[in-house]
C-alpha cells in the first residue's frame, strides 16, 4: 500500500515549502495541506509567473493533481475565494483539483477581530501573530465551540453563526473592541455560498481511499516546526501542530502510513513576529541577510528577522520529525559572503549544551562553527558537480551534524533552480 510522505518546515516557517512541494507535485498524484491557515504565505515560481498560496496546497499548478485541504486546516471562506478566483485566472480548473475536509473548521469574521484584540491586550508582549484569526480558531475548536465546512451545509447553519458570533461579541466588548461587522460578514456569506460549490469529503476516507488506490499522498506543512503549539518556543507558536504528527491527525491517517519525512530549511534562519531567535543578527549582515534573501513577509510584508543557521534548533526538530530527508534552500543568498556561520551549541548560564532549553526566556549565547565562503553564483548550477568546493564542505557539516542526508539543493526561487542529489 502506498504511503504519506510529509513536507514540513524545520525552522521558524517561510523556508520555502511552496516551492519544493510545487517541484515534488510533479511526481505526487495527491497534495495535502494538514494544519494551519491563511497565516501562511507559499511562493510559488516558474515560467516567470509568481503565485502565494495561502490555504491551498501547492500542487495546484500540476495538472492531474488532487489537492485536499484537510481537517487539521482552519479555512477563511473570504481569503479561500480569493485564492480560487486567482488560480482560476490563470485558467486553472480549480474546482476538479481540489476538495476540502468537512471537518475543517472556519475561520468567522470575528475570529479575525478577537485575533487582533487579544493581541493588542498582550502589549509588550505580543506573539506578532499574523492576525487572520488561527489562534481564536483553534481555540473554538479545542472548546468544542467551532463551525465546521460540513456544518454550511445544515440548515440551521446561520442560527449556530449567530450564536458563536453572540459569544464572540461579548468577549470583544470585555477586550473593549468595538467593531462592525456587517460589510466582513456579507463577504463571508458569499464565500460560504461559493464554497458550496466544491467537493465537501470526509477527509479520513478520501485519503485512506488515495492510499488503498495506489496514490501516494505528499502532506505539505505549513509554518515551522519551532512554532509548533507543544514544542515551539511558546508561547512565541502558532496554534496547531505543524510536526509531522499533525498530519496524522490533520488528515486522519494512522501513523505506521508515514513514509518519508522531508525536512526543510534556509541555509541561514529567518523568523517574523516575536520570540527567541538565539542566532539573530542586528548588524550588517543579517542587512545583507534580509536584502539578498528578499525576506520580507509573503501574507504580511514584515521584514523578517535574519541570523545565521541554527544547527541547535535543527536538530531538534530533525529529531522530534524523525526526518528521514534533509532539504535546504535559499543557498544561493550566501553566494557572496566571505564567511559563513553556524551554531552548533549554545552557552546558557555560562553552560555549554546541544539541546534547546525549555525556558523560552533564557540569554542564549550561540557557539559558532566558521566555514569559508564559496564566492560564487551558484543560482545556475543544475547538478552537484558544479557546486564548489566551499559550499559542499558546508552541506557535508551540517549532514554529519544532523545525521541525515541533504537530497534536494534550492538555489534559487524557480521550479527549475533545484538539485536532486
Ligand atoms: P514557505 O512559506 O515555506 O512556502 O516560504 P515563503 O514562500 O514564505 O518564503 C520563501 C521565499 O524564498 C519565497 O519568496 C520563495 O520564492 C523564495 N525561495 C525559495 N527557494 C529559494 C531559493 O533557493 N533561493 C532564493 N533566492 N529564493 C528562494
Ligand atoms: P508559512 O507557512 C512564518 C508566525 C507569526 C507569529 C506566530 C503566530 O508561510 O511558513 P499566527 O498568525 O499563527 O497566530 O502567528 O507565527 N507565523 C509564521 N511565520 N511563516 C508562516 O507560515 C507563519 N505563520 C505564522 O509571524 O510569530
Ligand atoms: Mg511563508
């Protein structure tokens, strides 16, 4: 029986996993996304057109795809539409490429406000959240409070809104938000009405079907691993599991039909919002970090935070995933720096350790291991041996350090600026 390879981030989010599921699509019949929601942004490149996936799995673009947003997913019908009205301008027949989980919960119009008024309530110590309303989200759905894509198609669908928007209401008054709903929650009917116009599945029978039929299913993450709800930096994480284990329970398949673990991160470290980056830059070089990479934010603009790789932090997460496949990306942005850096312990408390410590809050001081700088373009190489030397030696570091094979090379945004190894 076929099996669920998963895609996931390794690090704090954007490492590029539009891009390597778009690239992998080519040879996977069905796409998953597990968790999350429109907080994520997934760039897509190729024959000089650019896409930002939100909600949608990046396997749209490959035709004789199957794309499913599973259960795991917190859905804004508005940004949803958004999204299919963009992919079908580009005369793509989304409606025969995608299904979406019943059981997937939606994101309501004031979900977004308390999203913003409890951020604002935090003050100094804000999470930086992207504010499209995942936190309030999943907290209805933990509550067992939640409106579900199945539930558009009761009949008593807009008096269990009112009800949960009632609720909404009175915490947003003791937040003392004012807010008015009205113009956001006709956008938000019209959507549910479009969203009625897709294929509604039970997730956990599609899926096992996909299996059982022979179709290897390719979970695609969203976010990273170090902003997991459990083992992130929390309270500094978003609200879902974005491990691999949530895409067990994301799309109601059983463990043991796990097969590859494909691992991604930058060859350097980003983070938006707040919370602990221990590698963060302040200077020049996280400058020339953020200019080079283009890292700005793809859902919000924000610039992102830049630092050098984290081999402490990704480690970790190599463990918790049980990756099985290393993917780096974004190597092409060090192509000039004379040196290059990499953390391989930490100083805490005047303690050397390889672990990440469970205070969020503690002073980190990286210990950093130095590598010569390739100086050289490599955003045209198409096999390794036109890789140079320099950074080859980097790969081979931080493959022995993690214990895991890189596979897949990106040097740069495109589809076709990829290495198999
Ligand atoms: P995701 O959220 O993990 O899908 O990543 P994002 O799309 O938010 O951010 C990754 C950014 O890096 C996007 O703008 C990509 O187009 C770009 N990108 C992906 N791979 C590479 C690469 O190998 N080199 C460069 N220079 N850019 C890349
Ligand atoms: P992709 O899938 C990077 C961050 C936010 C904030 C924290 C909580 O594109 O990699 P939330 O909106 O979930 O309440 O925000 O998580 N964050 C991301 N950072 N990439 C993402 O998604 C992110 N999704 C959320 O910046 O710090
Ligand atoms: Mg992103």
């Amino acid at each position: 029986m076929k099996k669920l390879d998963v895609v996931l981030g390794l690090q704090w989010g954007d490492e590029g996993k539009g891009k390597v599921v778009d690239v992998l699509a080519g040879s996977y019949p069905v796409i998953a996304r597990f968790q999350g929601g429109p907080n994520a942004g997934h760039s897509i490149h190729f024959e000089g057109k650019t896409f930002v996936l939100r909600s949608i799995p990046s396997g749209v673009f490959r035709k004789d795809t199957i794309n499913i947003i599973g259960n795991g997913v917190v859905l804004d019908p508005v940004t949803f539409r958004e999204e299919c009205e963009n992919i079908r301008a580009a005369g793509i027949d989304i409606h025969s490429r995608l299904v979406v989980a019943k059981k997937a919960h939606l994101i309501l119009p004031t979900h977004r406000m308390l999203d913003a008024a409890q951020e604002a309530a935090k003050g100094a110590s804000k999470i930086g959240s992207t504010l499209k309303g995942i936190g309030p989200t999943y907290t209805d759905k933990i509550a067992r409070n939640g409106l579900r894509v199945g539930d558009i198609l009761t009949p008593d669908f807009r008096r269990r809104y009112e009800s949960l928007r009632e609720k909404h209401f009175e915490m947003l008054r003791q937040l003392n938000y004012s807010c008015d709903v009205a113009e956001m929650e006709a956008a938000w009917f019209d959507a549910i009405e479009y969203l009625k116009t897709f294929k509604l599945v039970s997730a956990e029978y599609f899926t096992d079907e996909c299996l059982r039929d022979d179709k290897t299913i390719l979970a695609e993450g969203a976010q990273g691993s170090m902003l997991d709800i459990d083992y992130g930096s929390y309270p500094f994480v978003t609200s879902s599991n974005t491990v691999c284990a949530g895409a067990c329970t994301g799309l109601g398949l059983a463990p043991r039909r796990v097969g590859s673990v494909y691992g991604i991160f930058k060859a350097y470290c980003t983070r938006v919002g707040s919370g602990p980056f221990p590698t963060e830059l302040f200077d020049a070089t996280g400058e020339e970090l953020r200019r080079k990479g283009y890292e700005f934010g793809a859902v919000t603009g924000r610039p992102r935070r830049t630092g050098w790789l984290d081999l402490v932090a990704l480690k970790y997460t190599v463990m918790i995933n049980g990756v099985t496949n290393l993917i780096m990306m974004k190597s092409d942005v060090l192509d000039d720096f004379d040196t290059v850096k990499a953390a391989v312990e930490y100083e805490v408390d005047g303690k050397r350790t390889a672990e990440v410590p469970f205070d969020t809050y503690a002073e980190i001081t990286p210990v950093y291991k130095e590598f010569k700088g390739w100086k050289a373009d490599i955003t045209s190489a198409t096999s390794e041996d036109q890789l140079p030397a320099a950074f080859k030696d980097y790969i081979k570091f931080i493959e022995d350090y993690l214990g895991v094979p890189v596979t897949i090379l990106s040097v740069g945004p495109d589809r076709n600026q990829t290495i198999f190894r």
